[in-house]
C-alpha cells in the first residue's frame, strides 16, 4: 500500500495504464489516508467516491484522483471557501478547471481546506481549521492553498489544484517541499474560481514533481479558451512533458531587490546560491539582472488585490445563498450577515480595498499601485531581453510556527515578497524544492516571460533531476518524521 | 445710464433641463449570460448563476447589445471612442446581485454627439437591475415590511443616453424625450415602452436669471415613467426652485420622486448616506474597441431616421411640418403612408398625408396600418376617387369606415352601397325639386342672403345621402336661379 | 495613517458591523499596513499608463444566443429565505431606494 502512495502520478497513471493497477484501488488506497487525515488538509471528502467508477483506465490521467481547493465550484459539492459566509453553500454549476480534469480522467478526491477566500500565506484564515504542515505538525503548510499542499506532501492525495493570487500556490509549495506553478495569467479558466482579485488570481497545480505539475497544466489549458471567461486565451502551444537534463545555453537572471533583501533568511539564501551554482554546472549562464520596481510590489499588491477583491466580495449579502444574520431591517441585514461571516483578514482586506477606492484616495493609492503595476511589467520585460528566465528565492523563510505571524499583518504580508511582482506582471512562474534550511523545505522559483510554460518546465525538471529533492517528509533528510 | 435693479420676486427665471435615459436593449439574452429577456414571465424563471452572481462566475458582453449601442452612438452623431472600458459601480441594494453594477465611467462607448437641438453629452452600456416587488409584512421578518426580488430583469442590457442641458421648458423636454423614442424604435433596438420600463427617464432641473448664463444648483427627478409626468414632474419642479429662490433661499441639490396622482416631490436620499460609488476598472472584462467590421456593421443597420424622414418629407413633398413630424415619429404611419403613395404616382401627396394621419389613425388609434385590413394601395385609390371627384369627401369617409372595419377595394365598395357621386340628370332632378320646396330660401338667396344657399344645398345633399359634391351643388343651384 | 472615524465610514460603505474593539484594531493594523503601502508616494509615476490588465486582448463577446436557464427551484435553493417564487428581504427604507441608477 506504502509503496502505491509512492507513486508519482505520472507513474501511477503508467502502472494503471499497464493494467497493474486500477483506478478504484488507486482512489481507495488514496482516500483511506484522506479519511484518516489529521493535517486538517480536508475540508470536504464525498460519502461515496465520485466518478471513478467511470474513468476508462485508458484516459490521459488514467483515473488518478485530484485533490480540489474548496475554492472551486462543484455542482452539488459542498464549496465554502473556507468561509462561514458559504457554510453550506452547494453551487448549481461546476468551475472549468475541475471539469477540465475530471473529463481528462482525474476525478476529485475532496475538497481541501484553504485560507479563507485565498486570503493569507498561512492556512490560519481558514474559518474551519488551521492546518499542519507534514514536514512539522506545529508549523503552517503556507497559504492559501495550504490543504492542497499539505495533502500532496502528506501523502493524502496523489496531485491537487490550487489558486494564486499573489503566491498562493508558490509558497505553500515551498514550505511544504512541493512543486507548485503559477500559470500566465489568462491560461486557464477562472470560470468557478471563486474570485479574490479578479486580474491576478490564477489556477494551477500543486504536485510531488515537475512532470506531474505539466502533465496536470496540459489539460487545464488543452480545451483552449473558455468562452465562459472573457479574461482566457488560446495557450500557444501544446504543454510537453519536460525531459530536459541540462540547461546548457539558458540564460538565468538574478534580482538581488529581492534575493538579496533583508527580508530573506540567510538559510533560504544559502539554498538559493547553492542551487545558482547547479545552473551553471548544468550549464546554465547566471546573471545578475535589476528589477527596480519589484521591491514595490508588495505595496501595489496589498492595495490591487484587495480593492479588487472588496467588490468581488459584496455578492456575500445574505439574499440568494449562504449566511444570513441581521435583525429584521435591510442595512442589518448586511451589516450583520457580513460581520458574522467573515474572518478577521477578510475584512481587514474588505476594509483596506474600500479606503483605497474611495472617495478622494483612489489616485493616492488604486491608481498609483496601477502604475507601480506599470512599472513592474516593464521591468521584465526589459529583464527578458538579457535573460531568458529569472530566478528568486519563493518565499523569504521555512516554514513558521503556528501562531507566528499572526498578531502582525505586515510580517504575515511579507511572505509574498518574492511571488508577487510575477503575478502584478502577469507571467507565470513555478517554485520547485530545492534543499532544506533547519530541516524545512526551500523552494526555488523560476519564472519567464508570458506563456513560455514549457521552457519553464523544462528548466525545472532538469534542476529537480540535479537537486534530487526527495518530497517526502518521512525520509526527508533531517526532516521531522511524519506522523 | 440707469440702473435698474430687480429683486428676486420680479425677476424671470428660465429652467436649464438635461435629461438621463435608460433603454433596455431588445437582445435575445442578457447582457452578460444566456439568460433569455423576457416580460412578464414567472418571477425567477429567467435566471442563472452569472446573473444571479454566484461565487466563481464570470461576465461574458452580448455581441448584439455592443452593436445595438454602436447603432445609437451613431445615429445620435457620437463619436465613437476606439477604445472604451467597463468600470465596476459599487453599492449595495437587494437587486444588484453582485454588490456591483457593471457599467461604463470614463471612458464610455460614445460621447459629443446630437438629436435634433440637442446636444447628446454620453452613450454608454451597462447592465440592468433586478426587481423588487414589495411583499407586505412578512411573517418571518418580525414585525417588518418584507420585499421578494425576481431577478429575470436583472443583467438585461441598458443604454444610458445623458444629453447637455439644452432644454428650456418641460414641453420641449417632452417633444425631444418623443423624438428619441422615435430614433430608437426606427432602429429597432428597444421596445421603447414607458410602461413597461423599457424607456425610463429621470431630469436633471436647474433654473437661472433669464437671459443670464449662469447655472443653478440642480436636482434630479427620477424616473418619470411617462410623457406626461416627465412634462408635470418638470414643470413642478421648476416652480418649486422659483418659489425657493424668490423667497431669497438656495436651491439643495437632492434627488427628487415626483408622485403624479399628487403631483407633490420628494426627497429620495437621506443626507447621513453618502454615495460613494468607489468606480473601478472591471477586472473581469477586456476592452472594447470596435473593429472596422462592427463599424460597418452598425452603420449598414441604420435605416433613414425620423429627424431626416421629418426633414425630407416637408422638403421634397411639400408637407406641413406637424404632418411631416406625425408620419417620420411614427414611423409604421409613414412608411404606410410612402408605400400609398408609391401605389400611385399622381395621388397628391398633401392630400394623402392628410388622410393618413387624420382619417386613418382617427380609425386605427394606435393600431400599425399593416396590421390593419386597410392596404396602402386600397387608401391610394380611395384618395383618388375623392380628387377624381367619382366621390364625394364624405361618402369617402363612409367607403374608409368599410374598409377600416373589413378590408376591400374602395371601388367595389362604392358600388356595393351606391356611394358614386349622383349622375348629372339624376342631380338636376333633385336641384330642381329642391329649389320648388324651399321657396323662402329661394328668395333670400336671391336678394343675396348668401347664408340660405346653405338649406338648399343641405336638402339636395340629405336626398343624395352625400353623393353629391358640395361645390358642385351650389354651382348648379346658382345656374338654376340665373345668378350664374 | 486611518483614524477611528475613518474606520467606521469604510466600514459603512462595506456594510460590516464592526465592533468598537474591532474598529480600534482595524484602526491600527491598517495604519500599519497603509505606512507601507505609501512608500509609492516616492516614486515618480508621472507618464506612467495604469495597468489594470496584463492580458492584452479586446473584444471577446458571446453571440446573442441564449441558453438555458436554472429552474426557479434551483435557483432559489440556497436562498437563506426564499418565498415560492423569490429571494425575500426586508424592504429598503425610503430613503435608500434611489441608490444607483
Ligand atoms: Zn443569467
């Protein structure tokens, strides 16, 4: 049984293939460890396993079970957000992504738990459980899609999908010892992504290795656009699965804004150079190159993303679905039903994006943070003409102690320093295990310039050949063991 | 030079009007789902998850509606702007589903353009509220007065058209609000129904010293929901700034409701609530730049309009002004009437306006003439029996009353019911009996009583029931008595 | 720098009840936060084009054609209170009625 969770999703789609094993053993092997889960990773797992019945063993993800962020919409399937405004809430309709893999041949395993409304870097927001991190139970998984990481790394679930809005899928990956790719924006639907910042937030994998993460972003965008998301385009080319071994010829930048900022522990930093100096044993040029807004990017973010999402929130009203609170009149309605719903960083976010559009400050802050988006952009832009990808450290330390972060909004914050120029500037960008500091993960993020995913892929796999990364807790070396 | 001061109480005072009109397009489906419009319908039958603003879902713009909105920018002379976004209006209300209304700010569709005198400020698309139908007290709301929101109306596309303030009394307000409707209906792009709500106006009134160019604080009454009210509603509202500021106050600038059974205003907004829209880019939608193709497209849909069709009509026919207006406003009457008239070449045009507009609506209301069993051929001929003087103008309006109510060709009808003029020695026989019975009559015509003409020729037009022309009657009546 | 005031007015616009323990907190954490975001104020923007999209494309539109709609059952399913055809909510006051267009 050990042995089957094990398996890298591309080899377990290959054993199923093969006719060694089946998709219905593979789900139950997998959801016996859901049902048994302590990380709190779950939010939601089905009475009866769903679909797998029907996956052909011959579909291109060969019936391997997909573990979901409860951020997506599922037709009948409990959806929260991890939000108590949704308790309950059950949607008509299915988001694109989730729909994209199922009929790929990767049924939903469940549904994970998360930072509510992606808010948070943590896993603390979640108004139902915090959850741990495999790798040390006192320690957060990241976040947002801190269920989705901890159930891949705690071997709870063989793959998942998360969201990124600012990082949110690059730095739990991080902390968890997980590959996890941010794609370009507009490349997979958003159509039932329950929205956060509408312009920034973005679907994508979170997976054991590199190969898993492309074989899962294949079929995301391989429907092409979804005319059910204005925002969504064509992906150029198809999504290869990468067997590159070397990265001779590629030029890599490195930004010391952020490597090098204070902000970053010196145990990151001594992983990030020691993976600099196996680029160049692959062969790999390394550069340094400037990004001189990127320091600002954290500012721009925290006024964007939540202006963005302080209207895409006023639909959690108390009228159509989910909580209704209030006494009796319309402006209690509201104003209890969205009190009593939301957390705390919702609606310190609520509140920082209304000041912000308001009256008298818009240009002072949404409209400057625009520009600074501006900026940010060209940045890379001019970073691409020298380089071909630019590396960073994903998140600026390991994994912190439950509890950590929390009386401090702005250190929480802090831990998007590195993941959120990328997603101002829309381009896609993968974290990857890349060592470990204090016997905690590092990851390593490679980003390029829009839709060149395959490069990036490639990159990363011959890296993650070279570094060797083993993602499993229990033998992680110096890892604490899994419980 | 003398100084000649006035004070408030004598001085005249001119109203400075713009209006802000909302349209609902007449798409198929919504402006942002697949929902399909309807009205009437069941509450909530028309209804899905993007326009019920579910988690998770997206706005996806109505190709159709863009056009339709690209027709009216361009028959109200806009400039188009190449490039135009959609902003995210923010407030909370029980029938706007998201917390927000999609709609255009800075940069709308159109802008600069006209009708008629009136200059058009901007056109812009946005999306259309849902309805609250109020429910009584409600059982489960202690104690308080419960409302029910039926969505089906929710997300229908919208044009809102704002104009300068160029208007001077509440009847031209009127008069231009009828000319627009006019423009809308001949593009086919609304229903344009006040009732139904799918023209709805709301004015903005200020008032100033005449002959002055100054501007007054203004206010805003909102949605008069027909010629009338908007016409009432304004000219209320214009003697109540005048009374303020002959009184020596300042107009407040407030939003207004006009209640037409009382014909009292009201304040709409509380003061403590201010109304901070926080207007947004809306991240959700791309822009809107129309391609020569959609250009094209829209141009090729706009049919002659009626301030042209007014224009030409009086131009080239020869029409009164007011039957000019009447035929291009009403656009079903004049293509009837151009469709008659080119039934028949030698038909006079002024003629024919006239029974069009007078005789056959007095008949028709409001009804279309093409759904009416009266072709535009059948009323050509009807008017030239009437020149030819085969029939008398009242025996006509007998053979219209026919056709009006059973369709046929005016010839056969004549026939069928002996309406031809009477033959000249049938019309002899009975000028003469005529002028034997009515010897006092007679006698004063010929001492030059011209009004007793009048009993004589009554009597021979009772005894041809109408058959005979008047003129020709009294011509023939002259002769007998040798007045020639 | 967001004072006590200020607080309970965004609070109002976002329509959330905040409690007077919450409104000093909220007052502070943001103030926090609000003094680093205003690092921004330094830079030079002058010339610069705000992005409110990376994604460069226009127009995409829906044909006009429609498609099914939820069953009013469905629809109304989640609803916290829902009568036999609709959403019911207590009425708006009066004074709230002429909110938006
Ligand atoms: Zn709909």
């Amino acid at each position: 049984m050990s042995e089957l969770l094990d398996l890298s999703t591309a080899q377990a789609a290959q054993s199923v293939r093969a006719g060694d094993l089946s998709p219905a053993e593979l789900l139950s092997a997998y959801r016996e460890q859901a049902e048994a889960d302590e990380l709190g990773a779950f939010l939601w797992l089905p009475e009866e396993p769903l679909g797998v019945m029907g996956t052909a063993a011959d579909a291109p993800l060969a019936g391997v079970p997909l573990a979901v962020k409860d951020i997506f919409c599922v037709e009948g399937v409990p959806t929260t957000a991890a939000s108590r405004i949704l308790e309950g809430y059950r949607p008509p309709y299915t988001a694109t992504a989730v729909e994209r893999l199922a009929a790929a041949g990767a049924p939903m395993l469940g549904k994970t738990n998360m930072d509510e409304f992606a808010m948070g870097s943590s896993n603390e927001n979640s108004a139902y459980e915090p959850v741990r991190n495999p790798w040390s139970p006192d320690r957060v998984p990241g976040g947002s899609s801190g269920g989705s990481a901890a159930a891949v790394a705690g071997g709870l679930a063989p793959w998942s999908i998360g969201t990124d809005t600012g990082g949110s899928i690059r730095q739990p990956a991080s902390l968890c010892g997980l590959v996890g790719l941010k794609p370009t924006y507009g490349a997979v639907s958003r159509y039932g992504m329950i929205a956060f910042a509408s312009s920034l937030d973005q679907c994508g994998p979170i997976t054991r290795d590199v190969t898993d993460a492309a074989l899962l972003l294949r079929h995301l965008v391989a429907g092409g656009r979804d005319p059910c998301d204005s925002t969504s385009v064509d992906f150029p080319q198809e999504i290869e699965l990468p067997s590159s071994e070397d990265l001779g010829g590629l030029r890599v930048g490195v930004v010391p804004e952020l490597s090098d900022a204070a902000t970053i522990d010196a145990g990151v930093k001594t992983v990030f150079d020691a993976t600099l100096e196996r680029i160049e044993e692959l062969g790999g040029g390394v550069e340094q190159i400037s990004l001189p807004h990127s320091e600002h990017g954290l500012s721009a973010y925290y006024v964007l993303a939540p202006a963005e999402a302080s209207a895409n929130l006023s639909r959690y009203d108390g009228v159509r679905f989910g909580l209704r609170s209030g006494d009796g009149d319309l402006l209690s309605l509201y104003e209890r039903t969205r009190a009593d719903g939301f957390g705390d960083e919702v609606k310190r976010r609520i509140m920082l994006g209304t000041y912000a559009l308001s009256s008298g400050y818009y240009e002072a802050y949404y409209g400057r943070a625009q520009r600074v988006r501006t900026k940010i952009a060209e940045d890379f832009r001019a970073a691409f003409e020298r380089v071909d990808l630019v590396v960073t450290p994903t998140s600026p330390s390991v994994a912190f102690r439950l509890g950590e972060r929390t009386a401090d909004p702005m250190a929480m914050y802090m831990s998007d320093y590195c993941t959120v120029p990328m997603s101002l500037a829309g381009l896609p960008a993968i974290s990857i295990p890349a060592g470990l500091s204090e016997g905690l993960p590092v990851g390593f993020q490679i980003t390029g310039p829009a839709f060149s995913e395959n490069r990036l892929l490639a990159a990363a796999h011959a890296l993650e050949q070279a570094i060797g990364f083993d993602s499993s807790p229990a033998r992680g070396k110096a890892g604490a063991p899994a419980r | 030079m003398t100084t000649v001061t006035t004070t408030p109480t004598e001085r005249a005072y001119e109203p400075v009007i713009g209006l802000e009109i909302h349209v609902q397009l007449r798409t198929q489906t919504k402006m942002f789902c697949g929902c399909a419009l309807s009205f009437g319908d069941e509450p909530n039958t028309h209804t899905c998850p993007v326009c019920l603003g579910h988690p998770g879902t997206l706005p996806v713009p109505n190709a159709e509606a863009i056009h339709f909105a690209l027709m009216i920018g361009l028959a109200l002379e806009c400039e188009l702007a190449p490039r135009s976004i959609f902003h995210r209006k923010n407030y909370f209300y029980p029938d706007l589903p998201k917390g927000y209304q999609i709609s255009q700010f800075d940069v709308p569709l159109s802008r600069s353009g006209r009708l008629g005198d009136v200059r058009v400020h901007r056109v812009h698309l946005e999306e259309d509220a849902a309805k609250l139908v109020h429910a009584g007290a409600s059982g489960r709301i202690h104690g308080a007065e419960a409302s029910v929101v039926d969505f089906n109306r929710g997300g229908t596309p919208l044009v809102e058209i704002v104009t300068e303030p160029d208007l001077s009394s509440p009847e031209q307000a009127g008069e231009w609000l009828r000319l627009l409707r006019a423009t809308l209906k001949r593009l086919g792009v609304s229903d344009v129904n006040m009732d139904e709500g799918s023209l709805r106006c709301d004015a903005n009134v200020s008032i100033r010293p005449a002959g002055t160019a100054t501007l007054g604080t203004k206010t805003e009454l909102k949605n008069m929901n027909s010629f009338r009210f908007l016409e009432r509603g304004i000219a209320a509202e214009v003697t109540r700034q005048e009374q303020i500021l002959r009184g020596g106050g300042e107009v407040e600038q407030e939003t207004l409701h006009f209640d037409p059974q009382t014909g009292a205003l009201s304040s709409l907004r509380s003061k403590e609530e201010s109304h901070d829209y926080r207007y947004f880019p809306e991240p959700d939608l791309v822009p809107l730049a129309p391609t020569q193709a959609m250009l094209d497209r829209a141009r090729a849909a706009l049919p002659e309009l009626p301030a042209a069709r007014a224009e030409r009509l009086e131009r080239e026919l020869g029409l009164p002004t007011d039957t000019a207006r009447l035929l291009a406003f009403r656009s079903e009457l004049g293509d009837f009437y151009e469709s008659a008239l080119g039934a028949d070449g030698a038909t006079d045009p002024a003629t024919l306006a006239s029974w069009v507009t007078v005789e056959l609506v007095a008949r028709l209301g409001d009804v279309d003439p093409v759904e009416s069993p009266v072709s535009p051929e059948a009323l050509a001929e009807l008017v030239r029996l009437v020149s030819a003087r085969s029939v008398s103008g009242s025996a006509a309006k007998e053979v219209l009353d026919a056709m009006a109510a059973g369709g046929g060709r005016p010839e056969a009808i004549v026939a069928e019911r002996g309406l031809g003029l009477a033959g000249a020695g049938e019309l002899e026989a009975i000028v003469d009996r005529a002028i034997e019975a009515n010897p006092d009559a007679v006698e004063k015509v010929r001492a030059g009583t011209g009004k007793a003409m009048g009993a004589i020729v009554g009597a021979i037009m009772r005894e041809t029931k109408g058959r005979a022309d008047g003129g020709e009657v009294q011509r023939m009546v002259r002769e007998r008595l040798g007045l020639g | 720098m967001i004072d006590r005031e200020q607080v309970l007015h965004v609070a109002r616009l976002a329509r959330l009840d905040l409690t007077k323990a919450e409104v000093e907190r909220m007052a502070s954490e943001l103030s926090g936060v609000l003094d680093h975001i205003e690092r921004i104020a330094e830079l030079d923007l002058d010339d610069v084009e705000p992005t409110s999209h990376v994604v460069t494309i226009e127009n995409v539109l829906r044909a006009d054609d429609s498609r099914p709609s939820l069953a009013r059952e469905r629809a109304l399913a989640g609803a916290p209170d829902a009568t036999d055809s609709g959403f019911r909510v207590p009425s708006p006051a009066a004074a709230a009625a002429a909110d938006g267009s």
